[in-house]
C-alpha cells in the first residue's frame, strides 16, 4: 500500500510530540495555523521568545524570500513590488504633508504607516496556511502559493536508499527517474512543482487519495511536499472556530508569561491533564512544528534557539517496521525562533547535508537521513554570495537535542522539563517502568509510585553519543560544530554544516572556518561530547537529585513547588552521587566502541579496549599522519592475503596513500615508510591470531574501509555544477558512491578517490 505525502501514516497519538508537549500560547493548536487573526499573521514568522513553558511552536513552511516583499497592490504598475509601490507612497506623502500642522502630520504618519503595516500583514496572510472551504480536512496549497511570484520547485536529489529504509510506503512517482531526466540543457525549465509547473502541467497534483495516480501525479505530489508548498494539516472546522483568536490574547498580555508561571504553580497538575486529554483524542488537529530548543554554542550559553529554518512536517510511522520518523524540512522559511535570519538554506548547503547524511548511513554510523533536495531556482540566497535557494528533506527518529531540556531548566520551567523527559524516557527511549503523568495521577492524592526516569535518561543519552562518536572518529569524519543544540538525544549524528571527512589524517584538524581555536577539532569531539553530556547533566539535576532521595519519579508541580535553594541541594546531590560515575561509563563506552570500530576496520579479534588503543591503533594513527585516511585504510585491506614482505608492502602502502607533493606531511618518506613496515609486523602478528581465513578477513575488511570518502572538493564540485550547469547527473553519481562506498570506484570515477589534500583554505562556516 502506497500513501501519498500528506496522508502518511503518524504515530499512535499517544506517542505524538505534539500531543505529549506544550505549544507555543501564540498558537496552542495546529488548527491556529489556519486561523492567523487578521492583524497578526506574521505572529508565525517574527523572532521572538517563545513563552509559556512551550517546547515547539506550531508554524508551516513558508520559503520565500527575507525580508519579505510581496506583489504590490493592483493599483500600481505591473513590475513594482509592495516594497517600491510603499516607499514611493511615502515620498509622495512627505510632499502632501507639507501644507498639515505637527500634529495633523503625525496623525497621518501614523495612520499611513498601520495601514501600510497591513497590507504587509495581509500579503503575508496570503501565503498561510487557509482552509478553502468549510469542512476540508487539509487545506492542500495556501491559494497565493500559486501565485507566479511564489517560488517554483526543481527537485535535484533523492536518495532510493533512504526511501526504501524509512518511508517504503510513500508514493513518490517517477521523482528519482524524473530528476535524471532533467539533467544538463534539460534542466533550466524543469520544475517539478509549484506555479510554473502546474501551468505547465495544467493544475495542482492532486495530493490525495491512497492510490496514486499517474506516476508523474505523484512526482508531482511529492515535489509539493517536498517544497514545503503543500502543508499537511489535520484539523476540521470545528477545530479552526475553537483556535481563532486564542494565541493572540496571549501575546497582547504584557506579563502572559508570568501569569503562566503562576497558573503553573497554583495548578501544578493543569498542563499534565491537558497533555494527557490531548493523547486520548485522536481527532486532535495535528500539524508541522517547530522545536524550541537552547544551546551551549563554543561553550557559552547562547539562550533560545530552536529550529530556526527546520520544520518538522509529521511524525510518520512505517506500519510494517512500526518506526518513526520525523519528517523536516530544513531552509523551509521563517519560524518564531529564526532570530535575525531568514530562514533559508543555499543549495549547497542542502546538499552536503543530503549527501553527509546518506553517507553516513551507509558506514554504518548513527545518522539523520535524507531522502530529497528541492531546489528554488528563482529564490536567491544571500550569503557570502547570492545563490539560489533549496531545502533537504531529511528524517531521523527524533530531532530533540539537550538543548531542548537546557532551555526550560534555564528558565526555571520545571513542568517543562519534567514532561519532556518523560516523553522522552518512555517514548523515545523505552525506558522501563516510566509513567508518563496524566489525568488520573494528577487526579489522585497518593502520589503512586513511578520509576525514576532522569538518570538513566542522562546515561541512555551519554552512552548513544559516545558510541556515535566513537565511530567518527574511527572514520575521520569532523562535525564542525559540536554545540549541545547539535547533539540528538538519540545519539543520530544531526545538522550537518562545516562537517568534514578527513582526506589527510591529521589529529589537529578543523573543519569550520569560523572555529579559530579549534574547538570542535577532530581530537577534541570526544571531549565535547564529554562538556555537552555534562550540560545535560546539570540541567536535569534537580530531577536527578529529587528522584534519588524519593526513589520515584516527579509528580506534577514538585520540581516546580521547591524553591531555588532545595532545587539547588537537589541538583548538588545528583553531581556528587553520579557525575563521575557518568562521565567515566561515557569515557569507557567511548574507548570500547572506538577500539571495536579500529579492530573491524582492521579484521583482528579485540584484546581489550586499553590493549588495543595502545598496541595497535595508536601506533596505526601515527602511520596515518600524512596519509591519506581512506586511500590507506583500504589499501590496508590487501595485506592480509598479500605475498609482499612488509618492507615493499610498507613502501607500496605510502606510497598509494602520501600526498603526492609532500605539503602534506614533514616527515621524511623513508621515515614514513619505515614506521609503516613496523607496524605492519606487530600487525601481522595480530592477524595470525585470527581464527578465520586471510581471505575471509579480507572481504570483511572491505565492508569496514569505504574506498569513497565524501571529500569537500567534492560536495564543492557537486553544487558548482549543479547551480551552474543544472547538472543533476553529478549529483546522483556522487549520492550512489555515497550509498556504497564499500565498492571499487569505477575507472571513471577514479578520481574521486585520489589523494587529498589537508583541509585548508576554502572552509564552510556555520549556518550557509
Ligand atoms: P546551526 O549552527 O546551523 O545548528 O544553527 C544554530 C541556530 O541558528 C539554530 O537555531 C538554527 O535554526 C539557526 N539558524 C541557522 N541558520 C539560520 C537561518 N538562515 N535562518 C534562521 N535561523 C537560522
Ligand atoms: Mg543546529
């Protein structure tokens, strides 16, 4: 059974995020995304801090250009956009003001500039989210997103691989022939959806129905999804009527945050009665959100954050694997946590995060995925340069980060935290015996006993990251930008930015260009993932310490009743009783799964964790400095069955794998050559221990050393030909090598797998 996009299959209610977590008050249900008052629909896209304890906030995808201008009035001349027809409106007004007195003039001023304020407003209006006739169960494409000026859709990238493991039941058309189709000189008029496609293709896909039509019908379909101009919303009528209005109050209230404090103390059991009458209704409007989340950024806390360019558009569930997933698309436009910027992402930075994220995939290392980028062609991005716009559409189980818990435990907002970890603990994590509180704990005056959930949370949390990590660096593979708002709750690798892979092995490496100390350097990820796991440690300490001196779990409004000094002795009773137990089970986890990783990359048996990093991989790593990681590892995958002495294989081995000019490395080639030979004999000795056959460990090794590595000049290369020349071909060539990076690089791709060079020059930044 096929599904089209906006009748994916989601989550049990029960298990929802929406459903188990507190919505931004602005707009407290999916059903306000069509409801935006008339004066206020920017509301969804101003920077703001949201309040009210809330850990998402309801908001569509809307990628058009920011700051925002809109097609002027019919009034004006034909090419004029609103910008131009007001400003012009303003000079002719400066004029006309000329005969008024001061306070004539201010009135005018004022007046002039509400209603040009709502115009804009309307404008925008135009582009959310509105239900087209009473009673429609998802409003399809918002009526102005078929306006001309709103941007088509190319889509330039789709992975099979992610489609056939995540969403098999998606119907998706012909979108992954289609953009093969549409490569080079076939490319520059090719959208895939939006309004120069329906013209073309004689209306807007037809996004239901559980049977897809024609093939191209639901590429098309997809490629509306896949945009961010198709929204999947599930409310009714009814549900609209109720939300009209609500948020507004809210944000007109001067103080609506503190009065929620108040109500939060005075009726502690309030937002656990409302979470828990949300999970039993599963008519409950359901809709794409944003996370709010906070974050240590270079070790300094950085406030509220949150999904600033991500919106997740639904929880879906694969009914045969019964997984879920978070569908996101990131560049998809402005939400309330997008601060300064404008919400958008370039085309290459959504490629490197497509391509990263499948890359990772198939080494085997716990990782978001991506099944596809949308490309804007006619929406330019400013960055250093102006390129055009895109968005990735990528999954992952879960895109909570220890951020999300850092932003409530900072502001005080301890029912916050407390729902969320129990979300997190019994949903996500499926730890043992959690009860998630509802109605009928709220409702009973024994508080019952629920298991304690924060600590073992904490260590579910360290031990998923530091295996992850482990296999980074095992693969040379540098993150960038380690911040606690980067790091999954569920251990997935996340937010692929500077990244890179390392081509030289070189310990000191630094791959984002604005980390000048080296922070987030490839020697230090473990450490930083030590700092963020601490981070999360501190910012549930007070969970920890109130749930070891009562051996149960919070009930609602306890953690909130303690004032600053007992939640304090709390948290002081957490760090003493188990931060160096953490952090060393981090530590031990980490050097476990890193010597286990080493010894499958090198097809010997472990000998213990210490024993390993000290006799072999060690002593490997300094052969590596100056080689090429990749070209040596899996050249290494010939010498088990090679009949060269260690001295020709050393010789040959360097020589495969040394940068050709020697800029690379200072050592001196025969020193070089020399240490390889040595290591090679203490590893023929570890070989021969083996039980299995050279042969055998030899097609094992080849599934453990990739022979393609996704090296910077070539996610560079991928999206200068892509912006450039249309060229799709590349990017689907280079996205196969990504999803098997275990087989022999065809001669014609050969030189993808050449030396590189040490990571220097053209470096990404954060945030492209
Ligand atoms: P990053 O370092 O890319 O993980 O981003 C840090 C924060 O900045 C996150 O809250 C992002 O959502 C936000 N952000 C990054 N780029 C943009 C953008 N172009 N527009 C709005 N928010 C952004
Ligand atoms: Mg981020």
């Amino acid at each position: 059974m096929k599904y089209r996009p906006l009748s994916l299959p989601r989550v049990p209610v029960g298990q929802q995020l929406t459903a188990n977590l507190l919505a931004d008050p602005v707009t407290p249900t999916a059903a306000s995304l069509t409801a935006t008052p008339v004066g206020y629909p920017s509301l969804l896209r101003r920077a703001r801090f949201v309040q009210g304890g809330a850990h998402f906030a309801y908001v569509s995808p809307l990628p058009i250009p920011f700051p925002y201008d809109f097609p002027a009035p019919e009034s004006s001349d034909a090419n004029t956009t609103l910008g131009e027809h007001q400003k012009r409106e303003i000079e002719a007004e400066a004029q006309q003001q000329s005969e008024l007195d001061e306070a004539q003039r201010q009135e005018q001023t004022h007046k002039n500039a509400v209603r040009r304020m709502d115009q804009i407003e309307s404008s925008l209006r135009g582009y959310e989210v509105q239900v087209p006739r009473a009673g429609a169960r998802v409003n399809a494409v918002p009526p102005r997103r078929t306006d001309t000026t709103y941007p088509s859709a190319r889509v330039v990238a789709f992975s099979p691989e992610c489609h056939a493991h995540c969403l098999p039941h998606l119907a998706v058309g012909d979108v992954h022939k289609w953009i093969q189709q549409t490569s080079g000189d076939a490319g520059p008029y090719a959208y895939s959806s939006g309004p120069v496609a329906d013209a073309l293709a004689g209306g807007i896909a037809s996004l239901f129905g559980e049977t897809p039509g024609s093939d191209a019908d639901a590429r098309r379909a997809f490629s509306d999804w896949a945009a961010g101009r198709a929204v999947p919303l599930h409310v009714t009528a009814e549900q609209i009527d109720e939300a009209s209005g609500a948020g507004v109050q809210f944000f007109q209230e001067a103080d609506a945050n503190a009065g929620w404090k108040q109500a939060a103390q005075e009726n502690p059991a309030r937002f656990s009665s409302e979470v828990a009458a949300r999970r039993a209704d599963p008519q409950r409007a359901y809709g794409p959100y944003a996370l709010r989340y906070g974050g240590h950024q270079f070790g300094e806390w950085a406030g509220q954050l949150g999904d600033g360019r991500a919106v997740t558009l639904v929880e879906a569930l694969d009914p045969a694997s019964q997984r879920r997933w978070e569908v996101q698309l990131k560049g998809a436009g402005r939400t309330p946590f997008s601060r300064f910027g404008d919400g958008l992402a370039t085309l290459k930075s959504s490629l490197r995060e497509f391509l990263a994220s499948e890359y990772m995939a198939a080494l085997g290392i716990p990782t978001s995925r991506a099944l596809a980028v949308t490309q804007f062609p006619d929406l330019p991005v400013a960055r250093e340069t102006v390129t055009s716009a895109a968005v990735a559409m990528r999954l992952a189980p879960s895109w909570l980060r220890i951020g999300n818990f850092e932003i409530h435990a900072s502001k005080g907002e301890w029912e916050s935290v407390r729902l969320l970890g129990e979300f997190v603990a019994h949903d996500l994590l499926r730890l043992d015996g959690v009860v998630k509180t509802g109605a009928e704990v709220a409702a009973s005056t024994a508080a019952p006993h629920a298991a304690p959930w924060a600590e073992r949370l904490v260590r579910e949390v360290a031990r998923r990251n530091a295996r992850t990590c482990a296999l980074w660096q095992a693969y040379g593979f540098m993150h960038g930008v380690l911040n606690t708002d980067n790091i999954a709750l569920l251990g997935d690798t996340i937010d692929y930015g500077p990244y890179g892979f390392m081509d030289v092995f070189d310990e000191e490496q630094v791959c984002n260009h604005s980390d000048v100390l080296g922070r987030y350097s490839y020697k230090l990820q473990p450490t930083m993932v030590l700092f963020a796991i601490d981070k999360l440690l501190e910012a549930l300490g007070p969970v920890i310490g109130f749930e070891l001196l009562h051996d149960r779990a919070p009930q609602p409004g306890e953690l909130l009743a303690a004032d600053d000094k007992e939640r304090a002795a709390w948290a002081d009773h957490a760090t003493e009783a188990c931060a160096d137990s953490i952090r060393a089970e981090l530590q031990q986890t980490l050097l476990d799964a890193w010597s286990a990783a080493w010894c499958a990359r090198l097809g010997v048996a472990s000998r213990g964790a210490e024993v390993d990093k000290e006799e072999l991989i060690d002593p490997l790593t300094e052969v590596l400095a100056g080689l090429d990681m990749t070209r040596a590892m899996r050249y290494l995958c010939r010498f088990p069955t090679a009949s060269a002495s260690p001295e020709a294989f050393a010789q040959a081995w360097v020589a495969h794998a040394r940068h050709g000019n020697g800029a690379a490395s200072d050592k001196d080639t025969a020193v070089h050559v020399e240490a390889a030979r040595a290591w090679l004999v203490r590893y023929a000795s570890w070989l021969d221990a083996a039980e299995t056959s050279a042969a055998d460990i030899v097609s094992a090794m080849r599934q453990k050393n990739p022979a393609f590595t996704l090296r910077n000049w070539i996610t560079d290369e991928v999206a200068e030909r892509l912006e450039g020349h249309n060229d799709t071909a590349t990017v689907e060539r280079v996205r196969k090598l990504c999803s098997y990076p275990f087989e022999d690089l065809s001669a014609d791709d050969a030189r993808y797998g050449e030396v590189g060079t040490l990571l220097r020059g053209h470096l990404p930044s954060c945030s492209s």
